[in-house]
C-alpha cells in the first residue's frame, strides 16, 4: 500500500468517526470530500481569527439572503452553535450548521486562509566585542521554526559565503560561529532544545549517531534557491564528543562547476602558462602545498577541470569527494576504515587513466606509488602539507629518503594561501617608513621588469574602512601563489648530487631562477591594492 492509500484510509475512517459523532451531537453529517478543493467559503461572514479559534466556517447562503449554512467539527463550542443560531433566529433569519471532520476543516482553513511565508531578518556577522548584534542574531535563531532552524542556519551560511558552521557546546550555552574569508567570528547563542534539534536533523541527514562517544564523519548535500537560481551545496560535517557535549562543525562546498576554472582564480598570465604548460604534459607530478583551508582543492579541481575533454581519462582518489565533476571518475578512499591512497592508486593504474588526481600524499607507500606513477605515462597531481614549494622538497625527501626518481618525475610545485580582498570603500595612504623599509627588503631582487609599474620611493597603501555592507572592511578573498619549476639546478638537490640539501638553499637557488617566494607575491598584492600587509603578515 502506498503513501496515498493511506491517507485515503486514514481520511475514510475519519470520515465514518465524524457520521457516528453527529448523531449523538444531533448535527446533520456532510462529507466535503467531492468539493473541499472547489467551493468557495463565503467572504466577510465570520472573522478569520473566529474561525481558527472555534473551528467554524461559513459554508454559503442557502435559498434566500435570509438562509446561511456554517460547516462545524467536534471541537467547535456547542453554546456557539446555539448561540449564532438564536441570534439569526431574533433577526428573522435561519442558519443550520453542518458537522465536518477535522481533516476537511483544515482543508478548507489552507485554501481560506494560507500560511503566510514568514521571512526572518538575516543573519549579521557581528565585530570585536559587538555583544548586540549577537544577541540579535540569537534572538532571531530562537523565532525560527522548530523544522526550519536547520535549513535556515545552512541557507544562512551560504549567503555570507562562509566556509564553515561551528556549533560549540559550552558550559552554559551552544555557541555558533562561522568561518567567512577565513576568520570565524561568533554569530549567535542557542539552548540546548535548540541545539538538540539541530543535532537530530543533522544525524538523520549525514548519517552520523548524536549518541556517539567517538568522532564522526559524514556527507549532505542541499539545494539552495536564491534569487531564481539553484545551486547544489556540499556539506562534509565532523562531530566530536566533548566536555560538555557533541560539537559539531560542517564545512560548505559551494558547488559549481563553472567555477572551477583556472582562468577564475585571479592568476597572473605568467602564473597560468606555467601551470599550462607542465598540465599539457602527458606525464610527471604536480604537488599543492598549504594549510587546510588555503584552497589546495579548489586549484586541484580547476586543474582537473582544464585537462576534462573525451581524449583523456582520468580518474580521482579522494577522501572524501568534494565535488563532483562530469566526465571524471571519481573514487571515495575511506582512510579512516583502513584504506589507503596507496593501495586506491595501485588499482586504478590497471585501468589506464591519462590523468590521476590523489587527494593527498600522507606517507612513504603512497609517495613511492605516486612518484613510480607519474614516470611510467601518468599525470598525476596531488596535495601535500608542506609550508612552502622549497619545504616540500625537504619533507618528501624526509619521507622517502634521497630517490633519483623523484626528481625526474616532479616538474611543478605550487604553495598557496588565500588573504582577504579589501572592499571598494578601502582608504588610501602613504606607507609608514618601517612598512616601507620592509617592503623593499622583500622585494629585494625581484626583477626590475616585474617592479617597473611600482614606485617604491613613494609608497602607497590601502587600509580597510568597515561599512554597514562590508562590517570588516573586507570583500571575499584572492589566491597568493608561489610556483616553483622543477630545473636541472633543483634536481641535482634533490638526487643528492649536491651535499648541501636544505629548504633555504633550494629556495636561493629557485629565486635566482626568477622564483618569486609566497611573501614576494603577498607584497605585489598590497602594491596593488588588494590586500593589506596584516593581512599578509596574518595568513603569509
């Protein structure tokens, strides 16, 4: 029996327990079921707030203007009843009420009377010691409907473009803050029933237990609608047992594969033909290097994006999927339930991809692999925890000792860092001398073809300026890119022909190869008006 059978059922049975009831109320039964959905109520005749209140409804006037007929349930007052019949009788007039079940009245009430949409105020980020606007906000999250706190947080989060929602449980409260542009800041407080309906939608959607005393990891994913276009939004969500409670935090992928383009990610021309160049090729090892949270993946997948035409195959190993891309085939590696990237790899070789993205370089199995793998036909890209490209280098050799191989399969290593943009209402100033003695010692040997559009003599620079749209002073945030190409001088480090290896060494000789370092290109995005140096100095 399907859905719809049983509500039918369950309607009949209703509907026969309403005929036996008006007998004993001494009201005349009527089954609205053939018309609920087509005649009208008359308008004007009782107020809306009577009708909610006595669940009594104006059916429609009967053979004259004299004769009206009302539709009443179980619940309505029977000294009602005999009241509004008493009081049309003293006004010559006749009215006969009719007894409906519960279900029809509320058929009637949606189509009289429907549900206005409520629109709640939108969530505000709130600044350093801005107790209000949390308070707020708090206040706001506890008006939201009992079934709409959940989806309401989320759609919330995507609007201010945040990449992460915390829920943090306290001595006395549920505090959520949100990662926007990198920073979390605190947005509200909830109480505990709240929190724990957060928690139960959240455990029925990404599968994982409010009862756990272990970490959790799992996946949603939610349609959000906003003005008239839909986007798919990836949600990874991590639990862990506390002091106090299960905290939460879920981490949002805006998906949209337009957007994984190289050509969006700000890069300079110079930047893109280098990555172009070593993608084009049909074999060798692009490493990513950085943080979490410094946009390794989103490159990685724009990278992927660039080589996706008919003529290649390639395939992902990924822990877990972040986004899901057409034409690619893309491979989960569960590493908390015993699977590795190493073995994931091994397996997908046989099926002969062109291209293999791996989601990251953890140990020596899976480097020796990637590395054997790229020299034998295969392109392949990974991510990898290193501070910078020349660091990367020492923490590999680390990892698998001095391997002549290695250095004839690595050809590009990239280290990234996101800094927040400054917004339009950015204010203009002259650099102090202590920032201007520091801009020129890292600028110190950079090209004068690359220093030529700046006067470093007379230096100008931007400070943020917080309004009621931009309450930081900042407006989304840019790539910092530090590329390092793999010449002969960098292998003969890494093969070992050289006795000295060490991370400042390899920088020296990169930059004299015309390298320019994470700190550098941070500078020329201050020069530029694009960022502050705190900012630089804050995530560089």
């Amino acid at each position: 029996m399907d859905e719809s059978e049983i509500q039918s059922k369950r309607r009949e049975n209703e509907e026969q327990a309403t005929a036996q009831r008006s007998q004993i109320l001494g009201l005349p039964y009527l089954d609205t079921r053939e018309f609920e959905n087509e005649i009208p109520l008359v308008n004007g005749l009782l107020d809306i707030s009577q009708m909610h209140k006595d669940f009594i409804l104006p059916l429609q006037k009967g053979g004259g203007d004299e004769h009206f007929q009302f539709m009443v349930t179980s619940q309505t007052p029977r000294s009602l009843i005999e009241k509004m019949r008493q009081d049309y009788l003293d006004q010559g007039e006749r009215a006969d009420f009719f007894l409906i079940s519960l279900s029809a009245y509320k058929v009637f009430m949606l189509r009289y009377d429907p549900p206005k949409e409520i629109q709640y105020d939108d969530i505000k980020i709130a600044g350093e010691g801005d107790s209000e606007t949390i308070a707020s906000v708090s206040q706001t999250l506890a008006t939201v409907s009992t079934e709409k706190v959940f989806d309401f947080l989320i759609d919330q989060a995507d609007k201010l473009g945040a990449s992460d929602i915390h829920i943090e449980n306290l001595r006395g409260e549920i505090r959520i803050r949100m990662r926007v542009d990198g920073l979390l800041h605190p947005v509200a407080t909830i109480d505990r029933d709240r929190y724990r309906v957060f928690m139960g939608e959240l455990s029925s959607r990404a599968n994982v237990s409010t009862a756990s005393n272990k970490p959790q990891s799992g996946h949603m994913q939610k349609d959000i609608t906003r003005d008239g276009a839909t986007h798919l939004l990836n949600i990874r969500v991590e639990t862990v047992p506390t002091m106090y409670g299960q905290d939460a935090v879920l981490r949002l992928f805006n998906f949209d594969e337009s957007l994984l383009n190289l050509d969006l990610l700000g890069l300079s021309k110079e930047e893109l033909k280098e990555i172009n160049e070593v993608i084009s090729h049909p074999r060798g090892l692009v490493l990513m290097v950085g943080p979490t949270g410094s946009g390794k993946s989103t490159t990685l997948y724009s990278m992927l994006n660039a080589l996706n035409t008919s003529d290649k195959k390639i395939i992902t190993l990924e822990d877990p999927i972040e986004y899901g891309i057409t034409g690619i085939s893309q491979i989960p590696i569960n590493t908390n339930s015993g699977e590795s990237f190493a073995d994931g790899l091994r397996s997908v070789l046989r099926l002969d991809p062109d291209v293999v993205m791996v989601g990251e370089i953890r140990d020596a199995d899976t480097a020796k692999t990637a590395i054997q793998a790229s020299i034998t036909g295969h392109l392949v890209l990974s991510s990898f925890h290193a501070n910078s490209t020349s660091a990367a280098f020492s923490r590999m050799i680390d990892l698998i000792g001095v391997n002549p191989i290695f250095s004839s399969s690595i050809r590009l290593v990239i280290a990234q860092r996101l800094v927040r943009k400054l917004a339009n209402s950015k204010k203009q100033r002259s650099a102090t001398e202590a920032e201007a003695r520091y801009i020129r010692e890292v600028m110190n040997g950079v090209s004068e073809e690359i220093l030529a559009n700046y006067d470093l003599d007379n230096l100008t620079l931007y400070d943020p300026v917080a309004t009621e749209a931009e309450p930081f002073g900042y407006n989304g945030r840019t790539v910092i890119m530090e590329q390092l190409i793999v010449s002969e001088d960098i292998q003969a480090f890494i093969r070992g022909d050289v006795a000295e290896i060490n991370t400042d060494v390899i920088e020296k000789t990169a930059k004299a190869n015309g390298m320019l370092t994470l700190e550098q290109k941070g500078v020329l995005a201050v020069l530029r008006g694009e960022t502050t140096l705190e900012e630089i100095s804050r995530v560089i």
